[in-house]
C-alpha cells in the first residue's frame, strides 16, 4: 500500500513524518476546523461545496489560511497524487496555529496554517454493515447547543458526540444519534440521518452540520421525484419510520434498520434506502460532482 502525505507548514510530506507541538492549541484547545472529501476512480467529489464549507468553517473561527481556493485545491490534488490512490479520503484542516507567547494564550497571535492529509478510502461503519443495515440507540447525551458551538462549523470539538458514542456502545448498538437539548434529534458522530414515511423524506433540522452527502440526498430525491424536507424531528418519528439511513462523506448512504432495539419495517434495509445507496454509487462512477484529478 503506497504511503499516505499530507501538506504542513508549507510542506509535502509522508503523513508518518507530519507533526506538530504538543502545545499548540490546535491540540490542547481543540481549536481546529476541517472537512473531509472523497476520491473515487481519481475523482474528489463536490470539492467546490467542500471547500465553501471549510472557508465558513474558518471564516466562524478566525482562522485565517494564507493560501487562495485555487493554490488549496492544487495542494490537495498534489497530495492525492504523490499518495498514488485511486479512491481516497482527505481532510483539509484549518490550524490556529502556535502561540507567539505560550504564557498569554492569545489565539489572535498564532500563526494560522492550512494540513492537508490523505488516506485510502475507508467507510466509517464497515461494508457488512452498509450492507445489512446499522443498529442505532438515541442516546441520552445532548448536541451541545448552538449557542455555544454552531453544528455547521465542522470542527474537532467531539466531546458531546463521542459520549453519545460511548453510551451506545455500552447498549450494544453500533452508533449513536443524539438530540438537541430542546429534545428534537439531531445527528450521529460524523454523519446526518434521514427517515423515511410514506415515501416522504425527512432529515433533522436545527443544530446539526449541513452535510455535503446529506444535500447529495436532496439531489437525488430529486431526480426520484420523490419530495425532501428537512423539518423538526422527535425520536418517535425515528422509531416508528418505514425505513431511515445515515449519509456521510465516509461511507455514502448506510440503512439504519434498528432504533433503540425497535425493528424498522421488517428489520432490513428499506427498499427506498437500497435504491439510494445504489443510485449513490452509480452517480459517482458517472462523474457526479467530481473534480479531476487532472483539472
């Protein structure tokens, strides 16, 4: 398997051999923002809506990356390149940076900074279960509020979505789906959701990132003919769906056919999903939203 290389302090290099301090606050405060892209048959799908969403990202954060969309979209195609894979998954990441004086601790002294890294494409629940559909609890654990951290500036701060994660692990179930601390559902660690009623689609609205797949759903439904909205959810709208799916750069579109140890429909992947999941791939393979490699 060829090495994986990312870009750092205006530098290509192995990903083995990329770092940073310990101190820096990109690391201690988790003060980072990012988004992660895919490469399929030499193609990275919707670089554009990628990159307009890390610019707000960091544009939230005050951080500012010292190169244009032009010289970002040439760094990450150069990395693609020199790890010589075919479908792959990269991040670019906004970096605050080190302090300039580690005792005041002021982020507007750092020095900000763009890494980018690639690995080979991965999918975050695995194919099996892509295939026979995921088990999901709603957990008790609540999204931070957006008053405090906006869900659509991607970031690292994953502390409420990994306690969700861990509270369903302990239940036996192989992610987690948290709600709003107003009680209305919201989204898994890494992933948007949808459910389907009455072959109507319907995905969460309010604190949750605005997800690339999740908007590649909309498209789709589009040309399915078939009506999407996104609107106020509870978990009983989850629970009693026909069938649900989640949506995420890191493994496409993945059946949800249990909730909480409830049974979606006849407790496979929905008919609906499956089409989806399919009409999905085959858009990518035509070149659906793809930048080459070689633009």
């Amino acid at each position: 398997m060829p090495e994986p290389y990312a870009f750092i302090d205006n530098e290509f290099k192995k990903a083995s051999e990329a770092k940073i301090s310990i101190l820096e606050p990109t690391v201690t405060k988790s003060d980072a923002v990012y988004d992660t892209l895919s490469v399929l048959d030499k193609k990275i799908f919707r670089f554009d809506d990628h990159l307009q969403r890390f610019k707000n990202s960091c544009a939230d954060m005050e951080i500012n990356i010292p190169h244009s969309d032009d010289e970002i979209k040439d760094i990450a195609i150069e990395c693609i390149i020199r790890s010589k894979y075919k479908n792959a998954i990269f991040m670019l990441i906004g970096r605050r940076g080190p302090y300039s004086d580690l005792s005041k601790r002021d982020p507007r002294t750092c020095k900000n900074g763009l890494i980018v890294v690639v690995v080979p494409h991965y999918n975050i629940f695995g194919e099996e279960k892509t295939k026979n559909g995921l088990h999901i609890s709603i957990v008790k654990n609540k999204r931070v509020p957006k008053e405090a951290i906006d869900a659509r500036t991607k970031n690292f701060n994953w502390m409420d979505l990994n306690k969700g994660l861990l509270e369903a692990f302990k239940q036996g179930s192989d992610s987690a789906i948290l709600c709003t601390p107003d009680g209305y559902l919201s989204e898994g660690p890494g992933f948007n959701m949808w459910i389907v009623k009455d072959r109507k689609l319907k995905t969460p609205k309010g604190n949750v990132l605005e997800g690339i797949t999740r908007r590649s759903v909309f498209e789709l439904a589009a040309m399915l003919g078939l009506k999407a909205e996104e609107c106020y959810l509870e978990p009983k709208d989850l629970e009693t769906a026909d069938e649900a799916f989640a949506c995420t750069t890191a493994a496409g579109i993945t059946p949800i056919t249990h909730v909480n140890n409830i049974s979606l429909g006849n407790g496979h992947p929905g008919l609906l999903t499956e089409r989806f999941l399919k009409m999905y791939w085959e858009e990518r393979e035509k070149g659906w939203h793809g930048t080459d490699l070689s633009s």
